[in-house]
C-alpha cells in the first residue's frame, strides 16, 4: 500500500491556496510546519490511519522543483457533480486545465474525471466512478 505521495513546489503559499481549494472538499484536513504542508484523511478513534497521505513540500536539495513527466496524482471524489466544482475551484485557485470534467473513451463507462495541473506543473485527476451517476452510454 502506498504510504503517502509528496509533490515539491516552490512557493508554499500558492500551493496552499491551489490544494485547500479541493482538498478540504474530499475531507482532507491541513497541517502545516516548517517542511511544508501535510494533508491527511481524518483518523476515528481506535482506527488506523486511511493512506496515502499527501505532502506539498519544498525540494530537499533546494533546486527548483519539478513536475514529473508521467506523473500524476488522483483524488477520488463523491460524484461526478464534485468533480465539476471542485476541479472549477482549483482552476480558481491557480491551477490551469488539463482536460476538462467528462468520460473518457479509454476509460470505463462510470469513470469521470477531470485533470489539472498545480501552480507548480504537478498533475492532479479528480475522478468519480459512482454507479448512481449517469454512465458515459446513458
């Protein structure tokens, strides 16, 4: 199981402003230190932490950080009426379009996502594979 996904970005406060526009949304909550910023899903009481976390940090060895090419982060949404307005909130917070919210033909017939890239060139899906929402064919 992946543990946590870190993204390295170059300044902290448009990170924050681009992620907490969507992450919230999906129940992440925000800790912030010196190292950067910390998003974790909520843990109950007597449960163990739901993985992966995600972390928006400066680079270790203080070069400029970079997107990778071929990677990409995905967060999994409620349904595709999330997906709409989260991926029109981080687009408002900062970040550019990578393909608007619909199906796609590759994919199968509930998947609906949307792509995005950070301030920083970081891809992020916002996806929903709710079988109560609409399918592509429908």
């Amino acid at each position: 199981m992946i543990a946590y996904v870190t993204v390295g970005t170059d300044d902290i406060a448009l990170a924050k402003r681009f992620y907490t526009a969507f992450l919230p949304a999906l129940e992440y909550t925000l800790e912030e230190g010196p190292e950067g910023l910390s998003f974790a899903l909520p843990v109950p009481a007597g449960q163990t932490p739901f993985l992966p976390d995600f972390y928006v940090k400066p680079t270790f060895d203080g070069r400029p950080a970079s997107a990778g090419n071929g990677s990409m982060v995905a967060f999994e949404a409620r349904n595709q009426e999330q997906v709409r307005a989260l991926h029109a909130a981080a687009l408002a917070a900062g970040g550019s379009d990578e393909g608007q919210p619909g199906f796609r033909d590759t994919y199968g017939p509930q998947f609906y996502v949307g792509y995005l890239r950070d301030p920083q060139g970081n891809k992020i899906a916002l996806f929903s594979s709710d079988p109560a929402d609409p399918g592509r064919d429908e």
